[in-house]
C-alpha cells in the first residue's frame, strides 16, 4: 500500500521501544499485529484494540508492514532465519540498534531473500514515539522510503532519510550517542571535583547550563566549519594553551582521589598533537587525532 498512514502493519517485539511503537500505529487506528517472546508484554496492546499473534509467522503473514524492534541484531537474526519464507515479499522497517556493519548485513540477507527492507535508528526514548520532537534517521531503497513515509510519520515528527546504504543511519546514532555520554561524563566529572568542596550538583548546575549555551554550542558550527576545510588556525584558543589547562584538570583530579581516565584520554589526544607540531590549532583539530586511531 503506497504512501498511506492507515494500513495494516505487524510489530515483533514489544520491549519498551516496540511496544511504544505499536501503540503508536493502534492509536492511530491501523489494523496492528503484535509478536512478543513473552506473551504477557502485548496485554495493554491487545487491550487498546491490537492483535497478538502467538506465532511469529502469523504475525508477519497478518500485515505486508512488519516493524521490528529487539534488543540487538544477533536475536533479529535468530528471529528472520526461522520466517524467511513469510518475509519473502514484505517490507522489513528495522528500528533496532546495532553496529553499522549489523545493518548492511542484515541488509543484504534481506536482499538475497527477497525481503524490502528500511534500517532506521530511533534517536528517541519511548515516551517520545509519536511526539514532533522524535527523530528518526532512515536508509534503504529512496522509492520504498517514499511509499512509506506517511506511515513511518506515526512514530516520528522528525524522519531522515540518509541514503541507500543501510549502516549510515547506525553511524548518526553512535555519533550522537558518542556526544550525549561524553558530554554527560563531562558533567558528571564536574560534579564530582565541585562536590568535593562541598558544592552540591544543584548549585553547581546553573553554571554548567550557561557554560553550555555560551561557550560548548556557539563553539560547535565553528569546528564544523574548520574541519571540513581543514583550516584549524584560531584566536581563540589553542591545544597548547588547553595542553596546560588539562594537566591541571588530571592532576586535581588525581590528588583528590577522583577516576580521571576520561579527562586523561582527552589530554593523550591534545598531548599527540602538540607533539605534532600542532600546538597552535584549535581543538576542532582533535579530530584528526581520533582519525589516526
Ligand atoms: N528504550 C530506548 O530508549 C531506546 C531508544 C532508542 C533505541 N532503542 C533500541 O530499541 C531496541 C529495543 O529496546 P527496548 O528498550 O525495547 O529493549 P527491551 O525493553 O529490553 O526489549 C527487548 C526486546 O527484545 C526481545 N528479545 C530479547 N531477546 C530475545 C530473544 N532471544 N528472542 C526473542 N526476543 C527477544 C524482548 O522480548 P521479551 O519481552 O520476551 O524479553 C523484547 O521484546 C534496542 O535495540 C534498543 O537499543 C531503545
């Protein structure tokens, strides 16, 4: 059925993230198929006008939309190899997370079994499916994205289509991934040097969010910029200015008992290129030292 939000659609697994999307399409009043390993989960589902389907090849042969969503890829695997002959034909819409690699396998399984496939990546929590500020990224063939894009709607205000390569949308995810513990470790660090003066996490919290919107975010369109032309020469501030800075972050952090690991492998990537000869570019150039591994 070709871009349309009402059709019928089937939806395997029902953990946190599967059963917010099934909601989504029973709420909007798509004839929905459930499948759970644990039967009990489709309860609320079945209860807001869902079917469950005990067997996973009924579930698949009830919709020519089947949504996926399990924990990782080795059981999405385990899941597809015992139905390929009921998938043969459909379209596969894959939201659960893995590596990049994962993906174009899987892709490339769903190929050779003539199985229509998307691969996206939820960078949401449940509570968000449906709700304008979801986002997810997706990949695959352009014209099956197109015939489903109404559909795929439901779950996300926000939908991105990256491209024919299905890993693409699993790179976007890590990447963001890789910013939200890096800047949440961040934090979390500054807590524990300011606790240990007695300085609460609340009292602290405002100075982090001023500290954010002033000097992190305007600092990032800028390093974009420079990274993509490769031009990191800056009046701003400089890896041997921040070289000293960050031995101080270590060493405080050493002499108050505090883990420093994370602060410490920011400081081998700054020390590498100083020691480069790098030393008057801007941290936008650290880039280049996460790419020489
Ligand atoms: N929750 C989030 O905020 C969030 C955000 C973005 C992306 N995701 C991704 O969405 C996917 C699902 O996450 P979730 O939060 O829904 O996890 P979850 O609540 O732990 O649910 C995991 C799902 O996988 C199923 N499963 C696990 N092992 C299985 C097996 N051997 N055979 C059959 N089914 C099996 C579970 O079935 P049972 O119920 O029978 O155990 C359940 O349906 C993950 O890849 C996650 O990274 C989640």
């Amino acid at each position: 059925m070709s871009n349309t939000n009402q059709g019928p659609v089937t939806v395997l697994g029902l953990g946190m993230m599967g059963a917010a999307l099934a909601s989504a399409f029973v709420k909007n009043g798509n004839p929905t198929t459930v499948w759970n390993r644990s039967a009990g989960k489709a309860d609320a589902l079945v209860e807001q006008g869902a079917v469950f389907a005990p067997d996973i090849k009924e579930a698949i042969a009830a919709s020519p939309v089947v949504v996926v969503c399990v924990s990782t890829y080795e059981v999405l695997n385990e899941l597809v190899a015992g139905a390929a002959t009921e998938l043969k034909g459909k379209v596969v819409v894959n939201l659960t997370s893995g590596t990049p690699d994962d993906a174009r396998a899987f892709a490339a399984w769903a190929e050779q079994n003539g199985v229509r496939y998307l691969d996206g990546a939820i960078m949401a929590v449940p509570q968000m499916i449906g709700l304008p500020q979801a986002l997810i990224f997706y990949a695959g063939s352009q014209e099956l994205y197109g015939e489903h894009e109404e559909l795929l709607k439901l779950l996300a205000g926000t939908n991105v289509y990256l491209g024919t390569d299905a890993g693409v949308p699993l790179v976007y995810d890590l990447g963001l991934l890789s910013l939200l513990w890096s800047s949440l470790a961040g934090y979390f660090h500054a807590v524990a040097l300011v606790n240990s003066a007695g300085v609460s996490a609340e009292a602290f919290t405002p100075f982090a969010l001023t500290w954010i919107e002033h000097v992190i975010t305007p600092a990032i369109p800028p390093s974009a910029q420079e990274i993509d032309s490769s031009s990191f020469e800056t009046e701003v501030s400089s890896l041997a200015v921040n070289k000293a800075a960050i031995e101080h972050l270590v060493a405080t952090s050493k002499q108050l008992g505090i883990n420093s690991d994370f602060s410490a492998s920011i400081q081998a990537l700054i020390e590498r290129r100083v020691a480069q000869g790098h030393g008057t570019h801007s941290l936008a150039s650290l880039v280049e030292a996460f790419k020489q591994g």
